[in-house]
C-alpha cells in the first residue's frame, strides 16, 4: 500500500511516560480503546492510495501455509476465537424461536464437558455479540439480559444498502431504542464505484450520528467493489468518518471476506491508527465456516495488527455456523474423536 505520511501524531509536551511491559501483562488489563471520533476527510490522501494486487495475493497466500498452530495452542485459539464472534442468523425463515435457541447458544457456546476436561471453565467462554434483524432486537435483548453480550443489528436497508437515506436513519435509531448496542450499516457501494468519496463520508457520517452511542460497523460490500483499491480507499474513508469496526460483507455477495481483502483492510487500519492513534476494529463475515478458516484470520490479525487486535473489542468474526466446526474440533482435542455435527447443534 503507498499513501501520503500525514497527520502524523506527537506525544503532548509534559505527556507521562507509559512503563514498558510485557505483551502478555498488555494483554490481560487491556480495556475497551476510545472510540474512533473520526477526522475531516482528506481526498487527497484517500486518491493517493495504491494497492499492488500481486503483491497483495502474494502475502495472503503465505497465511495458511507459513504458520500453524496445533494441540492444546490450537485448542486455545479456537476459544479465542469464539469470544470474537459475532454469533448470527440473518435468514428470511428466522423466527423468535430460533432468535432465543442462537442467544442461549451465545451464553454456553462450548458443551460444559469439554470446557470441564479443558481446565477452561473459569474463563467465562461466551461470544462476542447476537446479530439479528431489526425485528428480533427486542426478543435477543431481552434473552442475554444480564449476560453482558452485546446485541448488534443489521441496519441501513441490509444487505443492499439502497433505502433512502431518511429510511436508512430512523432504522438505526429505531434499533438502537429498541435495545441494540452495536449496528452493522451498509454503504452505498456506488459511492465507492462512482468515486464519490464526499458522499461516501457524508453517508457514514450520518449514520454516526445516528448510532448515539451504540458502536457501528461498516459492512463495505467489499466483493462488489471491484478492485482493491477502491477497498483501500472505501475503508480510510469509513474510518475518517467515525467508524468503529470496518466489515468486509453482509454474506449475501457472490464473494464475502477474502484474505486478500482482508491483507488490505487491516494495513488500512494499520495506516489510520498511526496516523490517529485511534484504533479502529474488523470483521470479516461471510463465507468463514471453518476452524481452520477462523485460524487463518487469527493469524493475519497478529501479524498485520498485533495482539492488541485479538480480542473482541476490536475483532469479530461474522459467523453462523462456523460455531459448530470449532466445537467438533474441541471435542477431537478432547477425545481424540471427531463427532457429528448434530451433536452440536447452533439452533
């Protein structure tokens, strides 16, 4: 990625010294980052982004087969990754039934028997967030009350993101009064196609306004926006506009979350922060059915961002059923055995 080094931030004059630690000693009193208040957009910078696809595929490829983790480490990120999840069904046949039967997956996502042979269950294993239409908001409120599992809504007109823009608004405010602590929005992705990146920024930044204080991810639609350049370009602005998550994909695109994409965005937010300090989280959603799939964004995370990067706050992986092949693995690490996946049911 090539970019214009600007808005580079300096400590305040008097500014106390942060004690040097350790990353593990980091990690355990990591606290929630300050929200990303957003900055002016400079269209300048945003033009200057180049993307060199080649190089790009390159070091995507490298992820699944240069590093890998196995036994009790494996089995450990894979709880990790559970806590980064945001737990969801965003179906035409959903029903309040099937909304109550995630949520209380959501709460004990790991069979108490595994955790018990892992030594796990003081940990407090539960997901990330619920992510469910506007309609079951209510219903997923009301059932992870007291857990401390935040709801998140599909807003905007998901997944095509072509309501008015009046409409698109009150639905967010509609969600966030009805309960919903964190809304995932939908750009329209002929503002990116078109160039229009003011328009882009304006669209985001309404939305912002309209979250309150409810956390927003932006859903870019990155597989209908045709290069990676306009993936780079579309996430800075995303970020100059307040958000606090950039997202590749509602799910519904021929193609959702690539690793290409992701080697993208997260340099993105890599670029932001240093120019910022204002740290802004991903999730990439769509097409993540897999273990092995969640490992490999786990990795790209740490290598691209950090361990900073690896917890919920500022990681969540868009899944359905990705929950179900975690647990088979688990229970493989416990017993040595694969079982059925109906002996992990999601709903």
């Amino acid at each position: 990625m090539e970019t214009k080094r600007r808005y580079d931030s300096a400590a305040e004059p008097g500014a106390a010294a942060v004690p040097a630690e350790s990353s593990e000693r980091a990690l355990r009193i990591f606290i929630r980052p300050e929200r990303n208040p957003g900055m002016p957009l400079d269209l300048e910078l945003v033009r200057a982004l180049r993307a060199n696809r080649s190089a790009v595929e390159r070091r995507a490829a490298t992820i699944p087969t240069r590093r890998t983790v196995k036994q009790e480490w494996q089995a450990a990120w894979l709880l990790r990754a559970i806590t980064c999840m945001d737990l969801t069904t965003l179906q035409g046949d959903d029903t309040p039934s099937n909304v109550l039967r995630l949520c209380a997956k959501a709460k004990h996502p790991v069979r108490r028997d595994l955790l018990d042979a892992m030594g796990a269950t003081q940990l407090g294993i539960r997901v990330g967030a619920v992510c469910v239409y506007h309609a079951f908001v209510p219903i997923a409120v009301e059932a992870l009350g007291g857990s401390g599992i935040p709801v998140a809504a599909v807003s905007t007109g998901f997944p095509a993101g072509l309501s008015p823009l009046p409409q698109r608004i009150d639905e967010i405010r509609a969600s966030v009064a009805a309960g919903a602590s964190e809304i995932d929005v939908v750009i329209t992705r002929a503002h990116a196609l078109a160039g229009d990146w003011q328009a882009l920024y304006d669209e985001v930044r309404a939305f912002r306004e309209a979250c309150g204080t409810a956390h927003m991810k932006v859903i870019l639609g990155t597989g209908d926006l045709a290069t990676l350049v306009n993936v780079a370009r579309a996430s800075l602005v995303a970020m100059m506009a307040g958000a606090d998550f950039v997202k590749t994909s509602t799910g519904k695109e021929t193609v959702n979350a690539t690793l290409p994409v992701g080697v993208v965005m997260t340099r993105m937010i890599r670029d932001y922060y240093e120019r910022t300090g204002h740290a802004v989280g991903f999730k990439p959603a769509g097409g993540i059915r897999t273990a092995k799939a969640a490992l490999q964004w786990l990795i790209l995370m740490k290598e691209e961002l950090g361990d900073r990067w690896l917890r919920a706050e500022l990681l969540r992986l868009g899944a359905s059923s990705l929950l179900t092949d975690i647990e088979r693995q688990l229970e493989h690490f416990v017993t040595g055995r694969y079982s059925a996946a109906h002996r992990h049911p999601m709903i």
